[in-house]
C-alpha cells in the first residue's frame, strides 16, 4: 500500500497460514482487509521445505510454493499487504487503534494471529546461518548490473548433483519469496560484494536472508561464485533469462564487456611504458 489506512474493517496482525486464512474470508465477504507482516509471508510454513500434513496435498507441498499461493489468492479478492510490523494497540471504542510505521490505523476488528518463532539452540554462528538462501546474478564490469532475485526450490527438500547438473528437476522460483525491500538490499549487497572483490564480467552472489527476527532483515553473504555454471539449466543464466536476457544475448554481452576490459587493460598498460 501507498498511502497510510486511515479506517478499515479488518485488520490481520501476521500473514501466517492463519492470518492468510482470516485475511481471504474477510475480504471475500467484501471486507476492506489489510494484513501486516514483519517477516515472511506464511509463517514458518514458507520456510519449510516440504510440507505433508496439509489438506488436500496426498504428495506433500514445498512450503513455499503453499504460503504463495495462500497470498495469492487472498490478494485476489481484495486483502492488502503491508511489509512491517504493528507497533501497539489500543481499544477506542467503537475501533481498535494500531500504531504502525506509517502512522495510526483504526480497524472494526483486529485478528491477532502473531504465531511462533523457532526456538534457537544458540550454538556460535547460528544466526548467520539462518534464514531463506537467495542467489543474485551480477553482469557487468566498472557499472555492475544486479539480476532478479532466485530461489532454489529442490525436488524432495534436496538439492542433489543430479538436480544441480544433469537435469532440469530444480525449480527456480523468481522472484524469491522475501520482502520487496529485502530484495532491493540483496541486490544492493551483490553488487558492493562483486566491486569490494574487484571482480568483473559476470558472477553469482549467494546469501542468507532472515526476516523473521523483525525490524531489518539480516542479509548474509554466503558465497560469491566469479565463475558459475553456465549450461542452460544453470542458475545464472536463467537469472537473466527471467530478467528478459536471452542466452545469447548474455553471451553478447559477456564478450562485448570481456572486449572493453581488455581494450582498457592494453591503453593502461600502452600509457605506463610511454
């Protein structure tokens, strides 16, 4: 949303499987429904990599796939979405008044579905190692360009060799399933990563994303890979295909910017022996 909400109907506290739920029946019924959401949409089921226990799915479901299309089909009938959290709530009768970012909202109803944080075992470095792992392509040399963000979602929860390089079982979901903020500071990250390396022409940057903990999301570079795979079912590539680039477009350009970082090379070099 735009602009703050100044009154509404129905105001949903945490986009959980049950905040989803509540927020689809309430703007179904011609509601006007606003669901906010300080981490991830779907709770813990987004980052649950396959769930077996849920109606209607006999096979299992990749979590995420199932928190998408639960927003997705809220959304459809009307419920809106707000990427933060709710900062206090009071009674003023005949509303309920929540404080947010953007300032105060009064509601006729409040569903307060809030849910549960993963208990941690607070073993050194788990924070760095926890959250949703993101992949970023950079293309470029002195003017680096950022790529969508991609998602690996892996057939039975697992990322084999066999998926990784001799078929094309690996979804790659685009754009990954975090916040629209979070992904403009992954992008921002991967390309500080790629020029703090001194690197050029092209590579994959990967990382950690949490936003569960609330407030700013914790971004951590995993790995920054200048030479990534680059067959047809590799994730480069199809980072920019997703981004409108072709194959043979990205190939074009890798060897227009190859040519132009040797050109420059050979004039520096050309000017120190002058």
């Amino acid at each position: 949303m735009d602009e703050p909400v100044e009154e509404i109907d129905v105001a949903i506290v945490g986009g959980g499987p049950t905040g989803l739920a509540a927020g689809l029946y309430a703007a179904r019924a011609s509601r006007r429904t606003v669901l906010w959401e300080r981490g991830v949409l779907g709770g813990q089921i987004a980052i649950t990599a396959l769930v077996d226990n849920y109606p209607g799915f006999a096979d299992g479901v990749q979590g995420p796939d199932l928190a998408i299309d639960m927003h997705r089909q809220a959304e459809k009938f009307g419920m809106e979405t707000v990427y933060g959290g709710v900062e206090g709530l009071r009674r003023d009768p005949p509303h309920y008044v929540l404080t947010t970012a953007d300032g105060e909202v009064r509601a006729k109803t409040v569903i307060v579905t809030s849910g549960a944080d993963p208990v941690k075992l607070g073993v050194p470095g788990e924070e760095a190692l926890t959250g949703r792992e993101v992949e970023c392509a950079v293309l470029g040399n002195a003017e680096p360009q950022a790529s969508p963000l991609g998602e690996i979602r892996a057939p039975d929860g697992f990322y084999s060799y066999a998926a990784k390089y001799e078929n094309d079982s690996a979804e790659l979901v685009v754009p990954a399933a975090i916040s629209e903020a979070a992904a403009e500071r992954v992008q921002r990250c991967a390309i500080d990563a790629f020029r703090a390396l001194d690197c050029a022409g092209l590579a994959r940057v990967d990382f950690f994303v949490d936003e569960e903990a609330g407030g700013e999301p914790a971004i951590h570079v995993l790995e920054l890979n200048t030479l990534p795979g680059f067959t047809p079912i590799s994730m480069y590539p199809r980072l920019w295909q997703e981004a409108g680039l072709s194959y043979p477009e990205l190939i074009t350009r890798l060897l227009e910017r190859a040519l132009g970082r040797s050109r420059g090379t050979r004039a520096r070099t050309g000017a120190a022996h002058a």
